[in-house]
C-alpha cells in the first residue's frame, strides 16, 4: 500500500511504525474470510482492509476522527484472527492500538460512552472494586431487562450468580516446589481473574509446583494493562504495565526467575508486547527483557512435562486454597471425559499457540474435541461484550452452538474473559485448562464439575 506521510508526521515513532505497518499490506482481503465482524455485519469497513484505509486516511491528512471512523474502529473485536491469515505479515495489532490512542486523544465521544469507559477503566482492573461492583450487579441483575441502554443490561447479565472468596495465594509470596526445584518462576496473577475466578490461580499454583517450580508472587504486580491499552488510554495502561515490570525486573535481579507464567491470555499478549509498548520509554530495555521471558501456562507446562519422568499415580494434592472454608473434594477424573477446547483469539492469534493446550488434554487422558471454526471469537474480546453487546451476542450465541454440538462433558478455555462469554450462554461446564489438568494429575475436582455446581448441565461426572 503506498502512502505519502510528511518527513515531519515520520518523525512521530507512532506515525512510523503504522506507516510501516501500512506499506505492508498489499490489499488481497484475505483478511476478510476470517473477520468475525465482517461476517457478522457484512460491510467491509468492518473487516481489517477496511479498517486499514479509514486509520490510513485519518493518520495521513492528520485529521480529528469522525463518528464513521470511530464506529468502524470500535467494533474491531482485536482477535488478531486476520494476523493469522495475512499472507504479508501485517502487524494490524500495533496499527489499530494506534490508531485508539489517536482517537482518544482527539474524539470527544458522547457523554455516555465517556462515562462508562471511565467506570470500566476505573473498576475492572482492581479486583476490590471489581468485587464491589459485582455485588452491586448481582443485586440488580432481576432489573436487567428494565435498563435503557443496552450496555447496561449487558453489565448486569454478565455479573455471575457466584462471587468466589478472596483467595490469599493472590498476596505477594513465594510457593515451595514439591521435589527438586525444576524452574522458578512468577505467576502473573492478573486482576479480574482474582474477582471473578480464584480457582484457576490456585490450581496453577498447585500444577506448577508439582511439577517442581517454584511459585513467586510479586509483589506490586497486577493489572497487565491491557484493558486501558485497548480503550487508547495509553498513559494508564502504560502506568500499570510499569509497575508489573519493575516487580518482575526485581525478581529476575535477585533470585532470578526462569519464566513469567500467565494464565489468561489476553494478558500474555499484552505483556509479551510490553517491549514494544516501552520502546521509547525509560522502561524500555526491561520491558525487553519481560516480554522475552513471558510465558503462557501452556507453554511451561510443555516444557516441563517433555522432562518429567512418568508417574506411577497421582499424588492428592496439598489444599492450597488459604483462608477459605470451601469443600475440597478429590473425585476420579472420568475415563474418556469428553473436553471441548476452545481456542482463546489472544493465544492461537496474538501469540500463535495453537496445540500446546490440546496436546497437554490429550495427555493427561482427556478426550478433545473442537468446533467448527476453531479460529473465530466467541465475542468476549476483553471490554468488547460490554461496550459492543449486540454484535457480541450473535458472536457468543455462534460459538456456543458449534461447542455444544460436539457433546462435551465439559468445555475448557485458557481465557478468563472467554470463560465469562461463553458460561453465560452454555448448558454445558466451562473450566480453566490448567483446572483440568491439576485434577488429572492429583488435584481437587473443579468446582464447576462438583454436582451442585453444576450450572445447568447434568453431565454424568459426578453422579
């Protein structure tokens, strides 16, 4: 794509890397086979080709965005599907995350969709506010139906009917190994995750230790930033994302660690960006050195089930649920358990993980299964099912159908977000991979898989 930037708009390393990104692309739409947006709506300014021209010509004329750009932007899921099939290696992610910061720094939205980026800004990534809100939700999700605004309504439907208690592993401490030391590593423990789901932490912990890693929590690490970075607010995500690298930057000048696990893949993608996010800060050569040792859970739990020996059974693991008077109940995993995987956009497009977690199932005894149309997004999309409901709704109701249609006992997700999206519409369990596999390799039965918690389905698990 040819275009005809200033030496003056060049001097801008943002104006740079997006004019690099756009002379990449050579127009094919290939992109467009595998939008969800584009399949959905049908218009092609919400697919990526389309999307590539209207940031083009706002980033070109140095023009203050219109409502058409701004709408055809905003509905941009960021799966990254379409950097999965451009044959031209167009880096659309750092394009449109551009091309957001542009358009908060120089849009004024209405007042309303000012008000609730703020309030998501200002909740989500804490998880005591976070926890606060979702009381508040819970109370008011009878009145759902009778919010004007769609985006409300959507808010309250998504709160769970459950708020897990305060999981003390979440506070800055290290995890002993069971065994030789392996690997020592920092477990990224995120921030809605901690409000919404303590039980895939804990059952992270318990994997990682098992396997004999060491388990560091950092402290000041949090949030990734990723929720902010994708509203264009750039300063706060860039605030947060600083303190999580001064945290681990830490670890790695003392004991040293080995790996930084994160469990929920939108955050992975996020943090092994940080090196590009910080490449003109002061922070930049330890954001480098962050994102080269960031890891997927997947990805270590590889690494180190290519190295351990075979076990002869597994070992009950220790309770390390802390502080909580929850029932830990220890159940045999079922033979030939039927697992529908699905695939988070963030790890199979933002970090091309594709198998890791199928084969690890696999392993451990499960039998996997897949949808049609593995590589399409269920909807979630970070913030993107609350700010974008209706065009999410089609895309979850999507999903679901083609997950249930395989006849799982259980569907397992390595994203939180995920996880969220599609329990609030299946009929069937959805846990975390790694819940999974510490239950196959000792661990406690999930919760979502112990008879009363059973959401609707009456899958023969636990009978």
């Amino acid at each position: 794509m040819q275009t005809t930037f200033t030496q003056e708009q060049l001097t801008d390393p943002a104006i740079q890397r997006s004019n690099e990104i756009l002379r990449s692309c050579v127009h094919c739409g290939f992109c467009t086979a595998t939008c969800p947006t584009y399949q959905v709506l049908g218009d092609e300014l919400d697919s990526p080709r389309g999307r590539i021209y209207l940031i083009k010509d706002m980033l070109e004329n140095d023009r203050d965005p219109d409502e058409k750009t701004v709408k055809h932007i905003d509905r941009c899921l960021s799966c990254l599907a379409c950097m999965t099939t451009c044959p031209s290696g167009v880096h659309y992610m750092h394009l449109v995350d551009h091309a957001r910061e542009y358009i908060d720094q120089r849009y004024k939205r209405p007042f309303t969709d000012r008000a609730l980026r703020w309030i998501l800004a200002r909740i989500l990534p804490y998880p005591m506010r976070f926890r606060v809100a979702l009381l508040g939700a819970k109370i008011g999700r009878p009145f759902a139906r009778l919010m004007p605004d769609a985006r409300l309504r959507a808010m309250l439907e998504m709160a769970p009917k459950t708020i897990p208690p305060v999981s003390r592993n979440d506070d800055p401490q290290s995890f002993a190994p069971e065994g030789p030391r392996t690997m020592r590593v920092a477990l990224m423990t995120g921030c809605a995750q901690k409000a919404l789901n303590t039980d895939i932490n804990d059952a992270t912990i318990r994997l990682l230790t098992r396997m004999g890693c060491e388990v560091v929590v950092a402290e000041g690490a949090g949030c990734c930033g990723a929720l902010t970075h994708h509203m264009g607010k750039t300063a706060e995500s860039h605030a947060t994302a600083a303190k999580n690298i001064r945290a681990w930057v830490k670890e790695m000048d003392g004991d040293g660690l080995d790996a930084i696990v994160i469990n929920t893949s939108g955050c992975g993608t996020t943090v092994k960006d940080y090196g590009h996010m910080f490449r003109n800060e002061s922070l930049a050569t330890d954001a480098e050195r962050v994102s080269a040792i960031a890891k997927d859970v997947s990805e270590v739990l590889i690494a180190l089930a290519d190295k351990a020996p075979a076990e002869e059974a597994p070992r009950p693991a220790k309770d390390m649920i802390a502080g909580t008077d929850r029932h830990i109940r220890h159940e045999p995993v079922p033979e030939g358990l039927v697992v529908a995987y699905h695939a988070a956009c963030s790890l199979q497009h933002g970090q091309q993980i594709k198998t890791y977690p199928k084969d690890l199932l696999k392993k451990a005894g499960f039998t996997v299964v897949e949808p049609s149309d593995p590589h399409l997004c269920c909807g979630s999309a970070g913030t993107y099912n609350l700010m974008q409901p209706e065009i999410s709704k089609q895309l979850k109701e999507r999903k679901v159908r083609t997950l249930e249609a395989k006849n799982p006992d259980v569907i397992a997700a390595g994203n939180i977000g995920c996880m969220m999206q599609i329990g609030s519409g299946a009929s069937v369990p959805i846990v975390h991979t790694v819940e999974l596999l510490d239950w196959a390799s000792g661990g406690p039965t999930p919760p979502a898989l112990c008879g009363d918690n059973l959401p609707k389905s009456d899958i023969p698990i636990l009978r």
